[in-house]
C-alpha cells in the first residue's frame, strides 16, 4: 500500500510505502508523516489512515499518534508515563495513552 504525501509547495503528491513510515501524528484535521529521513503532510485524517492500514504493524498509541511497529527503537518509562523511541531522524519520543500501555507492554514484551 501506498501513503500520499504532499512536501513542499503542494504541486506533487509522492507516494511511498507505509512500510517507510516511522508514525504518522494528527495535524489538525489531517496528519504528518515521518519516515526515517523526512516528514511531509498527508492529506488524510488520521482516523481515515487507522481504519486502512495494517492493526498489526500500525497502533494508535494515543490519540494523535499512530506508530508502525516495526520502527519502535526502544521503550522508556519517564515522569510515571510511558514513551515509544522511534528510529526517525530526530528519534522522536512518542508519548503512550495509559488505556494503551498494557497492550503495547504485551506487543513489545517489555
């Protein structure tokens, strides 16, 4: 499957595969994509982009976060919450909902 991403002007709309994409966050009524090297808008709302792609590799960890799996670099416990590392360029640290916590707990066998 395929992502649209819109970077710079808007003139082009790339498609790269999800396969590429570190988590997508909520940006208003759409959301951003971040992949390991680059971010870019997706004209898509995050709850449109839940309902389609794969619940096995992409998890809503929070309401603003969707996280694919495969890009989780590590777990860390901080101020009584819990954080997901993501091996995107900046290693963003993506906070996780305490409904969420034990299922990615599970997932990651942490």
């Amino acid at each position: 499957m395929k992502l649209p991403l819109v970077r710079g002007k808007g003139d082009l709309i790339s498609l790269i595969d999800v396969t590429e994409v570190a988590f997508l966050v909520a940006q208003g009524h759409y959301a951003e994509a971040r992949t390991a090297t680059f971010s870019a808008f997706c004209p898509r709302p995050l709850a449109d982009l839940e309902r389609r792609l794969d619940p096995v590799q992409f998890v809503r960890v929070h309401r603003r976060y969707l996280v694919n799996m495969r890009h989780v670099r590590a777990a860390a416990r901080e101020d009584g919450g819990w954080h997901l590392v993501m091996a995107d360029a900046g290693e963003t640290r993506v906070p996780v909902s305490r409904s969420k916590v034990e299922d990615i707990r599970r997932r990651l066998a942490v």
